[in-house]
C-alpha cells in the first residue's frame, strides 16, 4: 500500500490573517493608538464641547465604516488595520466616559460591567470557536469576535484608568502612577511569556487589555490640567503629535500578516 507524506505548504499555499503578526512594533503602535483613543476623544467631547453622548455616536459612525472596509477585505492592510483599532479606542474614550459620568454608574461599575462584557465575549467566542487566537481568524465569525473583543476591551481601559487614577472616587494613584502601574502588569504579562508555558492566547489578550489604561492614563497626563496632576498640554497638539508617531512606525516598523494555523490549538 502506497502512503504519502505530508508536505509543508508552500508560501503561496499558507493563509494569512487579515491583523498583523505581533511583533514589538505590534505593541508600540498599539500603545500609541490606545493613547490616541485617550486624547483625541476628549478632544471631541471636552475641548470642541460636543459631550460624551455626540462624541460616541461620532466615533461609532467612523468604526461602522472602517470596520466594514476591513471585514471585506481579502488581506492584511495595515493602515487600513490601524484605523479601526483607533476607531476602536476613540469610542472606547467617549463611550466609558458616557457610561461612567453621564449614566452615573461610577468608574467601579463601569469597569466591572465592561470587564464582565469582555470575558463573556471571549468566552462566548471560545465556546464557539474553540479557540480566542488570532491564528485562528479564519472565518468572519471569527473576525466579529475578534473586534468585539477588542471593542470591549478598549472601552475597558478608559474606566480602568481613571479608576486607578482618580484621587476622589478611584485609587488615587494620579496619572503617572496609573501608568506606572500599568506598565509594571506588562512586564509581568512579558516575563509570563519569556519563563512560562502560559497560553499564548491568554497572555496576547492580557497585553492587549493592559496597553488599553496604559494609553488612556498617558493619555491623561499629557492633556488633563496641572491642578489635576496634568501636563495640561494641548489635546488637538497631543493628538497631532500621536497621528504623527503613528503613521511614521505604521509605516517604518515592518509588519507581516499573522499566519493561520489549521490546528485547534486554543
């Protein structure tokens, strides 16, 4: 009896993902976006005056629009990619903000509610799919979880952080010891995945969630005024400033679509 032996695919051959493969520059621009989200939502809201209410169904018109682009896309476009994650934490921004201030729920339930939304969108996915990788966005189920996900998690960072930094209703930890703090969660979430065998996908996803109140209490710094522990830069400057950096590592720091495997690995 004849048998034949497997052969790897070929380049042409391998599926790709339509996000990047996550890399250094992967995170670098991802924390730039997430600080982005922070100060270009309070641009909209505080500084042009629109309110929370008018900045989030901005914001949700222009990730209506990119998202849509991006899930009928055929392959990775990477100005195309970090477009929507900003869309992603500008209405992260306006949409916690509206939550926690208008609404009245408290940066404490905000965050909870948001936090008890993300792990039933990544459990509801799993349960699914079997699997909350990104080398497994195989299919536009998969990719409706996948920016759910991030959707929820980005709206997350914006409550978490002024939790932690708020003096009166938070931890009081101001803005740099929130991002202080944050940055400190990364390392341990990076020292996990250098010395242990952790799941890949649980470590990405805790990272991911972590840059979110990274940038947005960065973010905060930098705009919110001095009385309040802030830089009291400009919010239109900070922004400018940020779309700048951005475009420059979008489009210096080389990036390669996340491969997918066949497997059911979760």
């Amino acid at each position: 009896m004849n048998s034949t032996i497997p052969q790897p695919a070929t380049p042409a051959e391998q599926a790709f993902a339509k996000v990047p493969a996550v890399t250094l520059g992967f995170w670098l621009i991802k924390i730039a976006a997430t600080t982005l989200g922070e100060t270009a939502g309070d641009a909209v809201t505080m500084s042009m005056k629109l309110g929370y209410l008018v900045g989030t169904a901005i914001f949700a018109a222009v990730l209506l629009v990119a998202l849509t682009v991006q899930i009928r896309a055929r392959r990775f476009h990477p100005v195309l990619f970090w477009t929507v994650i900003v869309a992603t934490t500008t209405m992260g921004t306006t949409l916690a903000d509206f939550c926690d201030r208008s609404l009245g729920i408290g940066y404490l339930g905000g965050s909870t509610l948001l936090f008890v939304l993300l792990m039933l969108s990544l459990l509801t996915w799993y349960r699914s799919l079997g699997s909350v990788s990104i080398e497994h966005l195989d299919s536009r189920k998969a990719e409706m979880f996948y920016w759910a996900t991030i959707l929820f998690s980005q709206t997350l960072g914006t409550a978490l952080g002024d939790w932690v930094a708020d003096p009166d209703t938070g931890w009081g930890l101001g803005y740099e010891g929130g991002a202080l703090l944050f940055a400190a969660a990364l390392l341990v979430v990076v020292a996990a995945y250098r010395w242990t065998s952790v799941s890949r996908a649980a470590l990405f996803w805790s990272a991911f969630i972590l840059t979110r109140p990274l940038g947005a209490t960065v973010g905060d710094l930098l705009d919110k005024p001095v009385v309040d522990g802030g830089l009291a830069l400009s919010r239109y400057s900070a922004s400018a400033a940020l779309i700048a950096c951005m475009v420059v590592l979008v489009f210096v720091l080389p990036q390669r679509a996340e491969k997918i495997h066949r497997d059911n690995t979760p």
